[in-house]
C-alpha cells in the first residue's frame, strides 16, 4: 500500500512539474523526444534554435524581456540547462544585431579607348575601369565616414599607382588619371595588345558583421603595362560604433607571440612551397601581415604577392581560430 501511495506521490509530482512548465505563451518549447520550437517553428537543434531565436527578436519592435521556455514532459536537466542559457543570451544577441550597420555593395565603371568592344585577345586600345566596392548606408557616421576614407584610398591608389600615396579626392579624379597613364603609355608603346589591356577591377566582401564589429575586404587587380598585373587586397575590421580600424595591439596582447603562431600556421598551410625548398630570409622575411581581419573563427590573415613570398607563389590565406589564440586574444565577439 505504501509503494502505492509513493508511486501515486511521484506520478503526480511529474505530472505537476510537467503542466507548470508547460506555458501557452512560451517562446520555445521542448518535449521530451527532443523536438524543439521558436515562435512555432521547428528548429533541428540547437545551434539552429539559437539562430532562429536571434533572428526573430531581432525583428521584433519591442523584444520580450525574458524569453518563456516550456518543457513538455520529462526533459533531462543537460536540455534544460541549454536551452534556457540560449534563451538568456539570445536576448543580447539580439540587441546586438539590432546594431548591425548596413552595408551596400556600390559599382563604378568607365572606359576608354578605339577597340574596347573587340574581344580582350584582339584589343590594341582600350582601358577600362570596373570597381565594386561596399559602403556603410545606415549606421553610426563615424564607421560610415572610415569605411568611405579607407575604401577610397584603396580605389584611388590603385588607379593612379598601387605603389604611391594617391593624390585625387574622387573616384572621377582618380579614373582620370589612370586613363592619363593609358595615354602616356599609348605614346610610347604604340597601339599593342598591352595598350588594349589596361585595366583596373575589384571585387569586395562583407567578411563578418555582428553589429559590434565589421570586417571589410576589397580584392583588386591592374595592368598598365609590363609581365603582369598588380594584384592587392585591402582587409580591415571597424568598430561599429565608433568607426575605429582595429590593429593588431587592439586585437592581442602579445604580437611576437601571434606572430610564431602565424608562421607555424603558415608553414602548414603552404607546405608544398616549403617542401619544394622556400624557405624564409632576409628578402623574403616572415612578419604579421599588413591585411588582417576579425570572422567568426578567429582572425583571417592575408599576405600579399610578395609580401612574405616570390610572385609567383601567389597569395598567401591563413586563419588563427580563437581557440588557437587562446587567451592571447583581446576580442571578445
């Protein structure tokens, strides 16, 4: 009789624990199978569900204060536990993407010459422009006035000369004078099939963007002229709020430190130039790169044709996870 009444006791218990938890206004729920929901939608696990709980708050008017989560049924503690961190730190995550500057991708194209609607094999007179950039439409001034500076003096150099400080003020200044270096060029070579390859392009990438960090880049190449083109990149994070271009004694606490992990990661990522006998020196020293930015694994590094090797061992790409970084990382996304 008395394991009776204590398994009635226990049932009952159960059962109470179950319809407490059970709210009909609640945001998430979970059963007891595993199944899970936002907003009424199914959500696969639960990095989905985090996701799908940002996503939707974010779009809110007026966020809830507390997220409602109901249990259905005997779901174990570890569940729980999870589900009700996500559904706290949803609410920041939230908030924070609410922050998110928006960024539009902008192009600008010109060109000049006889032949530039002839196929690129038979041009002997042609120069052209075709740049695509981004830029900061909504968001604090301060990022939308240093995205524009820095994106700018990227375009401008590259046009007037990758290797000198540019001297136009406008995109249209800055065209002008690359098809001034056509001109010159024309002069002295005559119409040839370098003549007919002038060019300037670039392509650009929204790399990370939370609402408290922006990582921009800007890939281009040019050819006025010579063996080959002039390949470069531009890569840089901005705090959103203020606009500051983050460098590297604002991302780590210790450079010297970063910068034998980065070497061991390039060695690893490159170990077929090193197997083929590359190996650093004093023309090719190995640094931290001049283009870096913060993503959501870690910190993307970019070196350059010859910044640490030969041209023609091409770019260099690499990424230091978070977790590599450790606590050498002052950056907290």
């Amino acid at each position: 009789m008395q394991t009776l009444i204590k398994t009635f006791f226990i049932a009952s218990l159960l059962c109470l624990v179950a319809c407490q938890n059970t709210k009909k206004d609640a945001i998430i729920t979970v059963n007891q199978q595993g199944g899970m929901t936002v907003f009424g939608q199914p959500a696969a696990d639960l990095e989905v569900l985090k996701t799908m709980l940002i996503d939707s708050l974010a779009n809110m008017a007026t966020m809830p204060e507390k997220i409602e989560v109901s249990f259905e049924g005997e779901v174990g503690m570890g569940t729980r536990h999870e589900v009700e961190t996500i559904a706290t730190e949803a609410i920041a995550g939230a908030k924070l993407a609410k922050l998110k500057p928006t960024v539009e991708q902008q192009v600008f194209r010109k060109q000049q010459g006889k032949d530039c609607d002839k196929d690129e094999d038979t041009r002997m007179d042609c120069a052209r422009i075709d740049l695509m950039y981004h830029v900061v439409v909504k968001g604090e001034k301060a990022l939308q006035d240093a995205v524009t500076k820095w994106t700018n003096n990227y375009l401008f150099s590259i046009l007037e000369n990758p290797e000198a400080a540019p001297k136009s003020t406008t995109l249209d200044g800055a065209a002008k004078a690359f098809f001034k270096n056509h001109d010159d060029f024309k002069k002295e070579a005559g119409e040839s099939f370098m003549a007919g390859a002038f060019e300037a392009t670039t392509g650009s990438e929204v790399v990370f963007n939370n609402g408290k960090f922006l990582t921009l880049a800007i890939n281009g190449n040019t050819y006025m002229g010579g063996a080959h083109g002039s390949p470069t990149e531009a890569l840089n994070t901005f705090e959103a709020q203020t606009g500051k271009m983050l460098v590297w004694d604002d991302l780590v606490t210790d450079k010297a430190a970063v910068q034998a992990l980065a070497e061991k990661k390039v060695r690893e990522t490159r170990a077929d130039m090193f197997k083929e006998g590359f190996e650093f020196d004093d023309i090719f020293k190995f640094m931290l790169p001049a283009n870096y930015g913060l993503t959501e694994e870690g910190i993307f590094l970019f070196y350059e044709h010859y910044e640490i090797m030969p041209y023609a061992m091409g770019a260099t790409e690499a990424t230091l996870s978070f977790e590599e970084l450790g606590a050498l990382c002052k950056i907290k996304l």
